[in-house]
C-alpha cells in the first residue's frame, strides 16, 4: 500500500486486534491514578503520525499521515495481543483513525481499557476482489430476463460468472 490520502476510501486487508490493557503500576507495585481520581492502564505500544504530522520527518519513513505503532514494549498487552511494529491503526473502537491528528489518536487510545483495532500490515497480501451481493443480485436478474425474439438467443453472448 503506497500513501494514502487522508479521508479518501481506502481498500486493503485489514487484520482485527483486541488489546485488553493492564492496570499502570507503580515501582512498588501499587495502582497509579490519574489527577481526576480514574486508574491509568497500560497498553504498551506508541505511536507516530497523525493528519496534522509531515510524513517526510518520519525517522519510519512512513508514506502517509495515519498512525503507525513504532515501538513495542516487551511483554506488554501489545506485544500479547499479536500488534507488530509498523503496523498502520486504521480503526480503534469504531472510530476512523485514517483521519486524527496525533493528539487525537492518544486520547482516543486512553480513553478505554479496551481497544478493539483493524491495522493494515505491510507485506499482507491484498485480496481478490469478490462481487458483491449488489452484483449478484443484478447477475441473477439479468439472467431472469426473457428473450423477447427466437433467433436473438443465439447470437447473445450470455456472461459467465462464479458465485463465491
């Protein structure tokens, strides 16, 4: 997947992570809190990149302005979960990550003990395209349609097609 444009339609394979974040503790082992009173959990990964970054001072060299996991700390819920390095977080918890700001992506990764992920990952193979049920549907009515003349059937050329 060459750059993607921020907000543009994008098609690729998507693989689903589910990181389940441990409770932040402390060196001696107790919970640690935020100022407002909430637990502070940890997933263990960062991040880089975002709407309102230049990808060219990328030190990743990442060809586009999403968010891009750049580093993993071992034996976190990142590394557990199966998130890699340099994957690309296109959707967290329902939302559309191919157009936040860096800012927004922290927030939203904080906000709830669970993430729920599509990445994209660099090297995964695209798919085929498949018709669509849209496309089968017009398929099958097409070939529902009668033929209106007895010598017109042999010079029609009736497409062949596969259902998957």
């Amino acid at each position: 997947m060459a750059g993607h444009t921020a907000g543009e339609p994008l098609e690729c394979y998507s693989i689903p992570i589910l990181l389940e974040k441990e409770p932040d503790l402390d060196q001696a082992g107790n919970a640690v809190f935020d100022p407002d009173g909430k637990q502070r959990y940890r997933c263990g990964f960062r991040i880089g990149g975002g709407i309102d970054q230049d990808p060219s001072q990328s030190p990743q060299g990442y060809p586009d302005k999403g968010i891009y996991v750049t580093y993993i700390y071992e034996n976190s819920p990142a590394a557990r979960c199966g998130l890699q390095l340099h994957d690309k977080i296109l959707q967290l918890n329902g939302k559309d990550f191919t157009v936040v700001t860096h800012k927004q992506a922290v927030e939203n990764i904080r906000k709830k003990p669970v993430l729920k992920m599509l990445v994209y990952r660099k090297g995964v193979p695209q798919l085929q395209k498949q018709p669509t049920p849209n496309q089968l549907q017009f398929q099958a009515y097409q070939q529902q349609q009668p033929q209106h003349h007895p010598h017109q059937q042999q010079f029609q050329q009736q497409p062949q097609y596969q259902q998957y």
